[in-house]
C-alpha cells in the first residue's frame, strides 16, 4: 500500500495542509511544534483511528483555551482525507469528518452543544464505523498489523508479553522435546520431569538439595556425639554378668523356699485354720441374732411403704376431682346464663302484639277483611311457635342444669372423704416412723447382745487360746526367718548392681547401632544429593540450549536486531521476557540511544512486513538523530526532520541504502 496523498482540515493546530508523496519517500523538515507529529497523528487517526502512540485522538483535534479544554466552534469541521493505493493498484480515499453536534430542543429558541460526532467516508460516501473498519480490515490489513507496520517504535513500546506473542508467532517457537531431541545428554530428561516443566523440575530439586545439604551438615555431629558416649564408658564383659547374674538369682530362689517352708509350716497353717474357722462359726451367730431382732423394724416399714403408696394415689384422686369440680362449676355458670337468655326471649316474644298495615301497598285501597284475618293468624302461629321453642329450650337447658349440680354434689362429696382419708394415711405414718424409730433404738442398745450367747462364749475361749499357741510356734520360728531374709536381702543387693552393668551394656550397644544408623543415613542422602545434582545439571543443560535455540531462531529472522527472550535466575531457573538489543547488547528501554531504537524499529518492521505480506508508509520521526537509516522493503517511508524551518517542507530523502 502506499499514500498518495494526506490532505488536513482544521486538525489541530493546522488549519490546511496537503502532504502529497504520490507513492514515494518523502523527508517532512521543520522546527518543533510546526506539525510533523500532527501530520503523523492524522494518517493514524484515518487510518486506525488512535494517535501515532496509540493514545486516543478526540480530545486533541480541536483548538484548546488557555485552560487547555478544547474550545466551542460552532460545528466546524474538523476532516483529514487519505488517498491510498491498494497493493491491487486500486486507489480508495478514506475520511474522517469529526464536529460538534448542536441540537436545538423544543421549545428552546437556539441550538444547544450536545458532543461530538465522527463521519467516515470511504470514497466520500458516508459508511458506518463498522463498515469502515470493516473496509480497512479486508482490504489493507487488520488495525493491530497497521500500527506495528507503520510505526518505527511501535512494536517495542508494546508490553514485553505482547512482543514475545508476536515474535513466536512470526519466527516459530521451540518445543521442549526439540531442544531435548537436539542433544543426546538430554534423553533421559523427559522420564524425570515426570510432566513437571523445567522451571518447576528445577524449583524442586534445588528445595529438595537444600534440605538433604542441612540434613548431612547435622550427621557428622550427631555420629561425634555418639562415639564420645562410647569413649566416656568402660566396657565389660557381657557374659561373665550375666553368669554371676543367673547364679545369685538361684542363689535367693533357694533361700526364698526355706523362708516359705518356714512360714507355712505345718504347725502354724493347722492353727491359722481352727482360727479361721471359729471367727466363721461367730460372724455366723452375730447375723442370726441381728435377723432376729431387725424383722419387726422391716414389718414396720414394709407397712408404711404400703401406706405411703396409697396416700399417693388418694392424692391423685383429690387432684383430679378438683380439677373436675372447677369445670362443672363453669359448665353451671354458662347454662344458667343461656336459662336466663332464653326467659328473656320469651318475655320480649310474649309482649309482641300484630301491627299490620291495612292498606294494600300496591293499589293503596283497603285490605279484605280474609286478608287480614290471614295475616293476624300467621302472626300467631309464629308467635306461639317461637314461645313454645323458648320454653323448651329453657326446660332443657334447666334439666341439664340441674343433672350437673347432682354430679357437682357427688363430687364434693368424693372430694370430703378422699381429705378424710388422706389425713388419715398421714397420721397412721407418723405413727408407724415413731415405731420404726423406738425398735431401732432399742436394737442400737443391745447390738452386742449376741455375746452373752454360751455358744458364742465357748467359741471365744477356744480362740484365745489358739491365738496363744501360734504365737509360741512363730517365736521359735523367728530366728530362722531372720537369718534367711538377711541373706537374701544381700544377694538383692548383688543382683542389682549386675542388672545395672547390663543395662550399661545394652546402652553402648546402642550408641553403637546408632553411629551405624546415622552412617547409612549419610551414605544414602550422598548418593540422592549427587542424584539430584545430575538432574539438576542435565535441567540447565536443557534451560541452556532452549535460551539459545530460541534466540537463534528468532534473531536469524533479523538483520541487525537481537532479543533477549529470557532472564537467567542465580538459582538456575529462567522467567520470559522480551527486549530487543543491538548487535552490542544495547537494551531499547535502558541504554539504546534514539537513533539506534529508530534503526531497530525499522529492521523489525522490515520483518514483520515480510511475515504478513504487507508493505504500508512508515513513518520515522526523530529522523535527524539516525546517521545512516535501514531502508524498508518496499514500504514508503516518511522521515520526520527537526530543521529550522518555520512551517513544514516536504523534500526527497537521502539515505544510504545497505
């Protein structure tokens, strides 16, 4: 595509301006803020509709006061016109047309401002702004290719994501099986990734290595720890304890069958058992004695349960009759109030006397005497019938009335004897606890009584006597008992002291397990930790080889411009980015000067144009700061020159070409 010609109307600070390269490049000189930016804007805002920055135009097109708000001017329009030629050879004008609105409403007598509207012409026929992207879209290209094509420092000024979308769209990204099928060290890496990518592969392992690395930096001080345990004791022989250990144990089992032999000697055992017997036989008379005298206590109170049951439910009875005393008193109150409503019925029925009219209210003559006879006699049937429904209702209401009072006595008279028989049950139980409480005094009083029973007396002598004669057998014993618990309290204090050296032993055996524990443990983390480094190495021979394939690839696309694609971590890993560069390393956003971003800008144009297929003007501001401008493909190309000039001039450029 080329332009042909770029005419303006009142757009921004221009009042009239026709640029016309007619396909060719063109060189715009002037001094700042004569309108090279203007023109630039104008082109973006027909053909894209955003400024040369992508900014939005509207608010700009018109003068501005000097609060800096664009100022009122009464519907004046505000145009720029583009004549295109189409790669087909076609020429199109394209237009925009953008003015005040000013409405006049009614019953207003002047036109009011009401906004802005913008016209699109496409061969100057008005078209929808649908329509006319829509135009644009088909026939030149889309908007977002228009505005990296057309502008030197579009693309890099895009955010970093955007850019490296592109890139990888233009020149091909690279898989992570092609960088692992490009080096044979790689070919055990996808069956460790296990469908990790790299980034987190690598993220593992390092934590992994970091905590095996603290891990082994504490075993050598645990295994020093242990073998000072071991140098602190004197080791001694195992078997010779546990020999002298098996020999005082047999040693006391022997003493300690003498001891029992002694103590449940015959002598002894025969009397603790007549002893025995003789406490049977007396607990058997103090629980017969007791029987006897506790079975009046358990008559008496087996009777005042008894009692205590039926004053229970006597009292239940007093409370239900109660209740029903209450109810049939207000069944009474209601039926004697409808007794009394219904005398009063009858009393208003009887004084009812006939008042009709003898007048037909029809014709207004006098009624036939049969007539009112007629009506005289009904009056009286009804007269009498309600009577007669008065009298019996109240004769049954009173019927009614009086069967509840019977039941109403009745219970009153329940109700008198139930309070009867309940202060009697409460008196025959005070009378009862008075019993129970003078037979158990009376038993408290004789409790030993069993004792002066000859039985029981005879069985007592018996005892002492025995008790006598034990403890003659035991006296003679008790030397013997002496001298035996003495040994064995002794060879006690051998065991013990050998039990305590084996357990000593064990200890160390202990100690000494565990140094070859924590060894096994630091061979077995070693072997993982340098595991782990092997995967960890072949992981940054792979993050290595994608960093350059990837750029390779993509910078092979470019003449003079480089991409930096990834930023490399300390810990291996690596984050995306996207910045292009010179051949000297030279970063856009840091170090680039003007001029080499310009000559970057237009090599990356150059390739994206290649890519889509589609040479559009591109314009160059900041032109004078570039020694020696890339010339595009066959794109037109617009350099805007700040010179001393006091309005624009239009002349040919001179470039040198390479």
């Amino acid at each position: 595509m080329k332009l042909l010609k770029l005419e303006l109307n009142n757009f921004k600070a221009i009042k009239e301006f026709t640029f016309e390269p007619n396909g060719e490049d063109k060189s715009i000189f002037g001094k700042n803020g004569v309108g090279k930016t203007t023109l630039v804007d104008a082109y973006f805002w027909v053909l894209v509709g955003k400024s040369s920055t992508d900014k939005k135009v509207d608010d700009d097109i018109k003068l501005k006061d000097n609060t800096g708000n664009p100022q009122l001017d009464n519907g004046l329009e505000h145009k720029v016109s583009a004549i295109l030629e189409l790669d087909n050879g076609t020429q199109v004008t394209l237009s925009k047309i953008y003015q005040e609105k000013w409405t006049k409403n009614h019953g207003k007598p002047i036109a009011e401002f009401d906004g802005h509207t913008t016209t699109y012409l496409i061969n100057d026929v008005s078209r929808s702004q649908k329509d006319y992207n829509t135009y644009i879209e088909q026939n030149i290209g889309s908007i977002e290719i228009l505005k990296m094509l057309s502008s030197a420092t579009y693309f890099c000024n895009m955010p970093w994501k955007k850019q490296r979308e592109l890139l990888l769209e233009v020149c091909g990204d690279i898989t992570d099986m092609d960088v692992i099928n490009s080096d044979e060290r790689l070919k055990d890496l996808p069956s460790m990734l296990e469908s990790k990518n790299v980034n987190d592969f690598i993220t593992l392992i390092t934590q992994r290595k970091t905590k095996l690395n603290s891990q082994l930096n504490k075993i050598p001080t645990r295994i020093d720890e242990n073998k000072k345990m071991l140098d602190d004791s004197n080791e001694e022989n195992e078997e010779i304890i546990e020999t002298e250990l098996k020999d005082f144990r047999k040693k006391k089992n022997a003493l300690e069958n003498k001891l029992t032999t002694i103590k449940g000697g015959y002598a002894v055992a025969h009397i603790e058992r007549q002893i025995a017997q003789i406490d049977t036989k007396i607990e058997q008379i103090k629980q017969q004695y007791n029987a006897t005298n506790n079975a009046d206590v358990l008559e008496l109170q087996k009777q005042k349960s008894t009692k205590e049951i039926d004053l229970q439910k006597q009292s239940q009875q007093l409370t239900s009759k109660k209740n029903e005393q209450e109810i049939l008193n207000n069944k009474i109150a209601s039926i004697s109030k409808q007794i009394e409503d219904c005398r009063n019925a009858w009393k208003v029925e009887k004084k009812k006397v006939f008042s009709g009219d003898n007048i037909c209210p029809t014709c207004g003559q006098a009624l036939p005497q049969e007539k009112i006879n007629e009506a005289i006699e009904k009056f009286n049937k009804t007269k009498a019938y309600n009577l007669k429904a008065c009298t019996e209702a109240g004769t049954n209401l009173a019927h009614k009335k009086q069967e509840l009072e019977h039941t109403l006595q009745d219970n009153e008279n329940t109700i008198a004897t139930l309070v009867e028989n309940i202060d009697n049950l409460n008196k025959n139980i005070q009378e009862l606890d008075l019993q129970i409480i003078d037979k158990q005094k009376n038993i408290a009083d004789i409790e030993y009584g069993y004792m002066s029973n000859p039985e029981y007396k005879n069985l007592y002598r018996e005892k002492v006597n025995l008790k006598k004669e034990l403890i003659s057998v035991q006296d003679n014993c008790a030397n013997s008992l002496k001298q035996y618990q003495s040994q064995i309290e002794q060879i006690d204090l051998d065991i013990n002291v050998r039990t305590e050296k084996l357990a000593k032993i064990k200890q160390l055996s202990v100690f000494k397990n565990r140094i070859e524990d924590l060894k096994a443990e630091q061979k077995q983390l070693g072997e993982e930790f340098n595991n782990l480094e092997f995967k960890l190495n072949l992981a940054q021979i792979f993050t290595k080889n994608k960093v350059n394939m990837l750029t390779d690839k993509i910078n092979s696309k470019f003449k003079i411009t480089k991409f930096k694609l990834f930023n490399q971590q300390v810990n291996g890993l690596i984050d995306d980015t996207c910045e292009a560069m010179t051949q000297q390393g030279s970063t856009y956003g840091k170090s680039m000067s003007n001029g080499e971003k310009i000559i970057i800008g237009l090599d990356i144009c150059n390739t994206l144009a290649q890519h889509y297929k589609l040479d559009v003007p591109i314009w160059i501001d900041n032109a004078e700061s570039v020694s020696e401008l890339l010339k595009a493909n066959n794109s037109q190309m617009f350099n805007l020159v700040v010179a001393h000039h006091d309005e624009l001039k239009i002349k040919d450029p001179i470039l040198k070409r390479f």
